[in-house]
C-alpha cells in the first residue's frame, strides 16, 4: 500500500479524489444552504400572509364561530396548525384533524421565541423557529424534539379587545426534501469517485509508462549497457523527455568510450614503465599501482611482516607540509629511490603520487667505480714505492757492488712487469665488460687439450708438494672452444688453486657431463669464507684479508676476466667452498662440436 501511494499513480490518484472532495463538498454546502434558505424564507413567508390573511377575515366577519370554521378548515388544507386566543391569551378556537401535528398547546403558548405578547399587544412579530419535546404514540418511547414553525399576528376581536392567531408548521417537509438533495450527492459523489478512479488510473497509467521505460532504461545503463534507449511512442513533453533522456544516454556513452581508452592508455603507459607508480588516495589508501611498485610492496611485506610500508609515512608528511618528498628506500638486498609530491585539487591535497625507482644497479656501478679507483690506486702504490724505492738506492749509490745493482734492477724490472700486466689486465677486462670480447673459436679434441694443460702445471704442482690430478668422463670428445681464451681462464684457476693449497694437497682437474660440459678445478685448500663467496668474481675482491700479494702475486683481476670470458662462450662459471675444506670452480659450456 504504501508503495501504491509513493508512486505516480498513487500519488495522481490521491490529488483528483483530493480536488475531486473538496469541490463536492464545497458544493453540497452551497446547494443545501440554498435550499435552506429558499424554503425557509418562502416556507416564512407563506405562514406570515397566511396568518395576517385569517386574522382579517376572522376580524372582518360578523359570525365568529362560522369564520373559526372556515379558517380551521382551511389551516387543515393547508397542513398548517391554528390556535385562535382572547384579549386574555385563552384559547377560544382552534383546527382539529389528521395531518396536523401532535404539539403540547401550552408548551407553544409559553415559548420566548414565540413573541406572543408582542401579537396581543397588536405589534406583527416574525415567525420564528421553536423546537418542542412532543411524546411518542408509543408508551415506551422517550421524549421527541420536534421543530416547529410558528407565528403570532394580532386578532382585533372588538373595538378595544386585541386577540391573536397563532398559525405553526412542521418542518419536516424541508428536512426530508434536504435529505434526499443529501442522498442525491453521496449517490452522485461515490459515481465520481468511482469514475474519477478509473480515469485518474488510466491518465496515470498513460503517463507513467514512459517513466517506468525511463526507469527500467537507466537501470541498463546503470548495469552497463549504455546502448540503451527509450522507445518514443508521443511527441509531447513526455516524448520530449525521452528523446532527451536518449541523448544523455548517447553522450554518457560516448564519455563512458573515452574515459575508458583514456584509462587503458594509462594503465598501458603504467604498466610499460620501469619505475614504479604508486597513487594514495585523500583516505591514505593505494588506489593504483604497476607492477614494479607491485613487486616493491611484495619485497617490503615480506622482508617487514609487521612494519607499515613506509609510503603512508612519508603521504602524512607530504599532507602537512603540502611539499614533495625525496628519500632512499632499502628493500631485500635492493635500494628503491621514492620521490612522492602531492596531488592538489584547487586548494586541498587530495592524494599524492609515489614514484619508485630501483637504483640498485646505479649505486653498484657507483660503488664499483669508487672501489676500482681505490684498488688500482692501491695495485699501482706498491709497484710505484718500489720503483721508487730501490731507484733511488741506485741514484745515492746505496747499492756499491754489481751484486747489490743487479737484484734492485731485477726487482725493479719484475715490479716493471707486474704494472705491465695490470695495465693489459685493466684494458682487457674494460673491453669484455664493454662487450668487445673477440673469439677465435674452433673445434678440438678434448682430452688432448686438457692434457696439454695438465703438464701445463705438473712441474709446478710437484716442486711444491701437490698432486694434479686429470679426471675426464664426458663421453663427448670434441668441442667448440676459443683455446687460448679458454686456457687463460683454467691456467687462472688452477694457479690460484696451487697457491691456496698447501703442499701434501691435491688439485684436481676434471671434464665431465652428457648434454653441457662441466669442467672442474678442485683442490684441498684453505677453502672461500661463505661471506665472501658471492664476491670473488669481483675486481680486486681478496677473500683472505690478510694475504698480501708476493712478487709475482696475482692482480686481483683474474676471476673478473675468467667470468666475461666464460660468458662470451655461452657459459657459466660457479664457484662451491667451504673453509678449510677447500674450493671447486665449475664452467659449464654447452657442446656445439659432433661426435667423432
């Protein structure tokens, strides 16, 4: 019901039998008060000349009691009461009969409003209205109220004597006659209502059906379907409305369409970008991201279970100082640079953009520059003080004998070497990391080239103590190798091996593998700290701290370039420690040379 009366139906319905009352009422007010006042003023008026007509001719006629008659008579044609009175207010003649109506005569004698006094004393009072308590014809019945209208107008009876006559009516007449006027207009008024029901549901119904098109379109359009519309069947304001409703619809469409694109595009430009983007909505909430700020939020969740991302943080100081900010983020081993600055909207702070950037690589090349710098400054100072040093023992003649000349001119020219060959080492590692690493590849056997290698070392490896050992299991026996860039790179190895083995130990050389040669150096030596084992491939990087390079030492750069040559191959190079254990080198080379 309540639905009923909320809607437009209800609601049109309501004001038609709302304005439909009203002008019913209004009417019916009108009608009977002009019927009341048209019988009244002629019922009045028609008692008044009746009663002044029978006081004439009862006063004009010389036989009174003939003239009583006639005028009893003609009251009763008239259904009209008469009571004729004395200069003493005594009843002395009156109408009997049916039709007339049953009133207590001294209850009417005696009323105020009947102004019989004034009659007697020859004074024409109007009629007035009395009501009157008149007993039922059944004993069980109570009281009745009856209305009455009487009069009273002056009876000269003789020369000096002032009767009256007193002539009264029933008003039922009047009242039956507004009764059926009554009945009349319910009756009229409930074929109104009913009539003005059915017109005011089907004018609303006329009405409303394009509204509820309307209503049920842009619930489509609510759920996605901006195509659709309206179906104009009128071409007045309603179908106005619809044609209206349809543009909208078209051009909601239409900025549906671009804002879509537009947000593709940005998710698009986002998506392809190296930084990562991050926006924090006006409630401190990540309302878009990219897949790098993605994997930065990922990296932080999981390093720092319990703490905050930092992000919120720096948007609640960008919030109160409304300036950007700039800081270093360390996560998982990696360095993110945020810069985050906030998003105005005229003159609040709506949000704020946080763009990330991994400078992890850029602060490594940094520090690689500063620790190549320090290494070589620190490789050429020792060669450089010798020089220097023994050069000028030479100069001050410190040195006397040819002895004494000979050894500081050797030292001088091993010291000589030495920077040669850091220089060269120096130059070539800057070419292979540049990517001009040349290789003369060709196909060889195996273990010829592996044995070759071995007897390489075998002295070397018998004057201090060490057994070499040569292990080769592939079944492979041809490969595609740059040989003298490969011998560079085991010649590294094993030399480091037989330095860091002490004598009674043993380094092993193997081959081995189906689908990628893995080629080994082992040896039994003081073994890599674990600490240090993701370096060693590092320029300069010294694993012992404490070993101080002899003489002919190496410069630090040997595993650097033995990793660039490696990987210019195709391959691979790893390295397993543990300390005082010893070390296993690993290169693992994809076979490209067919079986013999």
């Amino acid at each position: 019901m309540d639905v009923i009366f909320r809607s437009v139906v209800g609601k049109l319905w309501m004001t038609i039998i709302a304005l439909f009352a009203l002008v019913l009422t209004i009417f019916s007010l009108l009608l009977v008060q002009s019927f009341d006042s048209f019988y009244s003023n002629r019922q009045t008026k028609n008692l008044q000349e009746l009663a002044e007509g029978l006081s004439t001719g009862l006063a004009a006629s010389t036989d009174k009691r003939g003239a009583l008659e006639m005028a009893s008579t003609f009251s009763l044609v008239h259904h009209t009461g008469m009571l004729v009175l004395n200069d003493q207010g005594q009843v002395i003649g009156k109408s009997e009969g049916t039709g007339l109506p049953n009133i207590p005569v001294e209850q009417l004698l005696k009323d105020q409003s009947l102004h019989l006094a004034d009659a007697l004393a020859g004074k024409h009072p109007a009629p007035q209205r009395i009501y009157l308590q008149v007993a039922s014809n059944n004993p069980n019945d109570h009281m009745s109220s009856v209305q009455m209208l009487a009069v009273a107008v002056p009876l000269e009876e003789s020369p000096g004597k002032q009767g009256a006559v007193v002539m009264y009516q029933a008003i039922e007449d009047f009242d039956d006659t507004v009764n059926e006027v009554r009945f009349l207009i319910f009756v009229v008024g409930v074929i109104a209502f009913v009539a003005t029901t059915v017109f005011a549901f089907f004018l609303s119904s006329r009405i409303t059906i394009p509204l509820r098109q309307m209503k049920e379109t842009a619930h489509r359009i609510a759920e996605g379907d901006f195509h659709a519309e309206v179906p104009i069947k009128t071409a007045d304001e309603t179908g106005e409305l619809a044609a209206s409703f349809n543009t909208m619809a078209s051009k909601l469409n239409q900025l549906v369409d671009a804002l879509s694109k537009e947000k593709e595009q940005l998710a698009s430009v986002l998506r392809s970008m190296v930084d990562g983007v991050v926006m924090i909505d006006a409630n401190g909430k990540v309302a878009v991201t990219n897949p790098p700020a993605e994997r930065f939020l990922r990296d932080w969740e999981y390093e720092h279970q319990d703490e905050p991302v930092p992000l919120f943080t720096f948007y609640q100081q960008v919030v109160q100082t409304g300036q950007e900010v700039i800081e270093d983020i360390p996560v998982q081993g990696r360095i993110w640079a945020l810069v985050m600055v906030p998003l105005n909207d005229r003159e609040q702070i709506r949000g704020a953009v946080a763009v990330l950037r991994d400078i992890t690589q850029e602060r490594k090349l940094d520090k690689m520059r500063n620790d190549f710098v320090a290494n070589v400054s620190h490789e050429l100072r020792t060669p450089l003080s010798m020089l220097q040093g023994y050069s000028e023992a030479i100069v001050d003649d410190i040195a006397t004998s040819p002895e004494e000349h000979k050894e500081l001119a050797q030292i001088i020219y091993d010291e000589s070497v030495r920077m040669t060959k850091l220089v060269n080492e120096l130059l070539s590692l800057a070419r292979m990391e540049a990517g001009h690493v040349e290789l003369f590849q060709e196909v060889l056997e195996l273990r010829p080239y592996m044995e070759r290698i071995h007897r390489k070392f075998t002295g070397l490896a018998r004057e201090r103590g060490i057994t070499l050992l040569l292990e080769v299991t592939t079944t492979h026996t041809d490969v595609n190798i740059d040989p003298d860039r490969m011998e560079q790179v085991l010649t590294n190895l094993i030399d480091n091996a037989l330095r860091h083995t002490p004598s009674g130990g043993s380094v092993t050389i193997r081959a081995r593998g189906d689908k990628t040669l893995l080629i080994e150096v082992s040896d039994t030596g003081s073994g890599i700290p674990q600490e240090d084992l993701p370096f060693v491939f590092e320029r300069f990087y010294k694993a012992d701290k404490a070993r101080t390079r002899g003489r002919v030492g190496g410069t630090g750069l040997g595993l650097a370039i033995a990793r660039n040559i490696v990987e210019a191959h195709g391959g691979t190079i790893g390295v397993q420690s543990k300390l005082g254990e010893g070390t296993t080198f690993t290169i693992a080379l994809a076979l490209q040379a067919k079986n013999k």
